[in-house]
C-alpha cells in the first residue's frame, strides 16, 4: 500500500500595498531622478535589501492605466468583462445597483461655449454643495420622463445615472477629461448593443443642458460672481453583471483596507472582507494604522489583504515633483512594519500606475518600482526603492495580471496545474473545495 502525499501546511497570508500612482518619469529638478529614486525612503530601502525587486508595468510600454483596470487585473479578473467604474463608485457611496441596467456616472460642470462647442471648464467643489443637490434634485424628475434615473453620489454635483431598459453601456464619455484639448462629446456607440443607449443618452444630457442653463440656482451663482454648473456629463459607463467573488475567482479569500468609495465598490462587488478607513493628513500614521488593520484581516481568516493610499497619485497630480518626494517620505515613515510583517507573509509594495509629476498626463505607461519580501524570496541585490534600482530586480518586467499568480506562487499556493478541485480554473491552491460528505450509513 503506497500513502497520499502529505506536506506541511506553511501556506502564507500575501498583503499587497499599492502606493497609487507611484510610478514618475526623471525630473531636472530632482537632478534626474524619479520622485521615488529622489526621496528618502530608508524603511522602503530596508524592505528592498529584504526580498526581491523588478518592475510593475501593467498593460505594456505606453498604456497609461486608470487606477480600476489596473487593480481588475492585479486582482486576477482580466479574464472576467470588467462592470465599469461608475458601478464601482456608486456602490462604494453605498447605493444599490440594480443589476443589467446600463450606468454611468454623471457630474455637474461649469462651461464656455465657443461658436457649436461647449468647453467644460471646471467641477463643482465642496463650497458648491448645497447648489449642486438643488440642481439635481430638479434634474431628477425631467430626466425620469426620459427613463433615465438620477441618484447623487455626494456633495460634488456627482451622481448615478441609469438608463432603463437598456441592458449594454457600451458608449463613450461625454466628459472630455482633458478639458484644454477637447469639447463636451456625443456619446458615441463603442458596439453595436450601444446604438441605443448612445442615441438616448445623447437626447438626455441636451434635456439637461436646457434644463441647467434656465435654472434659478445658476442664475444666482451669476449673481454672486460664481459660474454657472450648466451642463451635466457622463463617463465610466458600465453594467453590473454576474462577476464571481475573490474566492471563487481566485481560490482563496481577498480583503481590503479601503480609502476611498471607488475600493470599496470593488471590494463590495468581488465579496471581499473590508476595513474601510478614511484618510488622515498625517501620512505616516494612515499608513501605520492601515498596516495594523491588515495584520488583523489575515488573523480574521483573509489570505490576500490589499492595502492603498492615494496619497502618491494626489501629489503626482499637482504637477509638483518636490510634493511627490515629500509624500513619499512620509508614507516611508509609516511603512516601518514592512519588514516584520515579512516575517510572517508574502507581502509586496507597488503601485497601480505611473503618475507623472510633470508633463500634461494624467498617467503614464510607465513602469513602477515592485517589491516583494516574504520568508520564501531570496533577496536579489537590490538596495534602494526606485525605479532605476528595481530595474536589476530578479522579477524583470511583471505584467498586471501576472501579479496575482507571482504572489500565490511565493506563499506557496500555486494549484498544481492540471489538478482541478474547483468549478473555475484559479491560481491559487483553494483553501476550501467542495468535500465530499458522508451519509449516516458511511461514517
């Protein structure tokens, strides 16, 4: 008689810190460094010495990654069609989306018209709140007539838009974005299940437009000196569909400390267990305190905890690269526990995207630094944290959606491929497949 294998069970709990927007481009004024390369980092130099480096670039050399396709992938669902941010956001505000219902997300915006195009020209703020909900509580029942549905999403003129008896979003933006380079757009079918919704949701953002620029409100906001929020724009279309959670994607079970309603939308649609804490000014305690709260995820029974701030990508916006340095020192000084939770787990620092701090982009298709430490990596030489010296990193060049597979396989939770235990193809060893029970007779 031959025995089944039997191993020791050393399977490790993985804890992913994203430093959003973390990746930069060379900068004169940091005498050709990177933010990253340029601060004084020394828990994250430490954290480097301790395990292995190399570079996260998400989609490829040029793909300039939103911050929720580049988390979709790392988190193993670049096979499964993605439900689109407005999705997203609206349940991490904690509103309920009605499933196969075309959604997007609509914002209140000031304009200046230019001969047949409307240039948007800025957003609502929080000084703007109390006009915003006056003004979308007028737009609700208009655009109900047109069978559209209008839910403010907070106090900054945002708001869920669903279009019923449309079940495909497949439409583009009507918010350009980059406001100095493009108008207010027609949304425009991105297939042909999105004619119809695009056709529609063209008609309701006129009726709004009419509807905003002979509003009241607007004309005392003229009164008053302040422009007028007089059109209404869309983007982040999408429709939730039937999307399998963390641990049936992925075999184990996923949680998150969330810092903002668009990660607590994703952890609330994949199932993950969540710690939502709100971000405090003193980076380096938000980033002690939210370390802590993973540790206690994983004691709680979570296998992968994902951890993110974005502090980094705020301060890449700001065009300033010496405030990126600056925050970057003070996340380090909150990342001190790096090391020890090494100790005990596979734990990975890196960032969802590059967000350059100079230049007119929003992100980039740029690498960022990846770091990996954890009792099964072999340290590689690196040094220092920065993407020059995690370039000679042993990992190379990691893609968003090798990641996940990269991690599991260093907490020694590879599924032996070919070995099928679960209904879907996952990467990971399952924690629990479906036994086989016995009857009474049996036992």
């Amino acid at each position: 008689m031959t025995s089944e294998p039997s191993v020791l069970d050393d399977r490790l709990p993985i804890v992913l810190v994203v430093l959003d927007g973390l990746g930069d481009r060379p900068i004169p004024e940091l005498a050709g460094r990177t933010p990253a390369e340029a601060a004084a980092t020394p828990n994250l130099d430490a954290f480097a010495r301790r395990g292995a480096s190399g570079w996260h670039l998400p989609f490829g050399w040029g793909r300039a990654p939103t911050s929720e396709l580049a988390h979709w992938a790392m988190f193993g669902y670049s096979s499964v069609p993605f439900v689109g941010r407005a999705v997203l956001e609206a349940l991490g505000a904690g509103l309920d989306v009605e499933p196969d219902v075309a959604t997007t997300h609509a914002a209140l915006r000031t304009s200046r018209a230019d001969g047949e195009k409307l240039w948007i020209t800025g957003r609502a703020g929080p000084s703007d709140a109390t006009d915003a909900e006056a003004l979308l509580r007028d737009l609700a029942p208009v655009l109900g007539r047109e069978g559209a549905a209008l839910c403010p999403l907070g106090g900054r003129g945002e708001a869920l838009l669903t279009l019923a008896g449309h079940t495909c979003a497949d439409v583009t933006d009507s918010d350009p974005f980059f406001e100095t380079f493009h108008p207010w757009l027609r949304p425009v079918a991105t297939s042909p299940g999105g004619e119809a919704p695009a056709r529609d949701l063209t008609g309701i953002l006129r009726i709004a437009r009419e509807r905003l620029v002979r509003n009241p409100v607007n004309a005392d906001r003229a009164a008053r000196g302040l422009p007028a929020l007089d059109v209404l724009t869309t983007k982040w279309s999408g429709v939730r569909g039937a999307v399998p959670t963390f641990v049936e994607q992925n075999g184990v079970a996923g949680a998150a400390v969330t810092s903002t309603r668009l990660y607590r939308g994703l952890a609330t649609v994949l199932g993950m267990a969540q710690r939502h804490l709100a971000p405090v000014d003193d980076l380096a305690e938000d980033l002690a305190t939210r370390l802590t709260a993973a540790a206690e995820l994983i004691t709680a029974g979570a296998r992968f905890v994902h951890v993110h701030t974005k502090a980094t990508d705020e301060a890449g916006h700001t065009k300033l690269p010496h405030a990126k340095r600056d925050v970057l020192e003070a996340v380090d000084r909150g990342l001190a526990g790096l090391v020890p939770l090494a100790e005990r787990a596979i734990v990975a620092v890196t960032g969802d995207h590059a967000t350059p701090s100079t230049h007119s982009l929003l992100h980039a298709g740029e690498p960022t630094p990846l770091v990996v430490a954890g009792p099964t990596v072999r340290a590689d030489g690196v040094t220092e944290f920065g993407e020059k010296p995690a370039r000679q990193g042993w990992f190379g060049v990691v893609r968003a959606d090798k990641l996940l597979a990269l991690l599991l396989g260093h907490a020694n939770r590879p599924v032996l491929l070919g070995h099928r235990i679960t209904r879907r193809p996952v990467v990971a060893l399952a924690d629990d497949p479906e036994p086989m029970r016995l009857g009474a007779a049996e036992r």
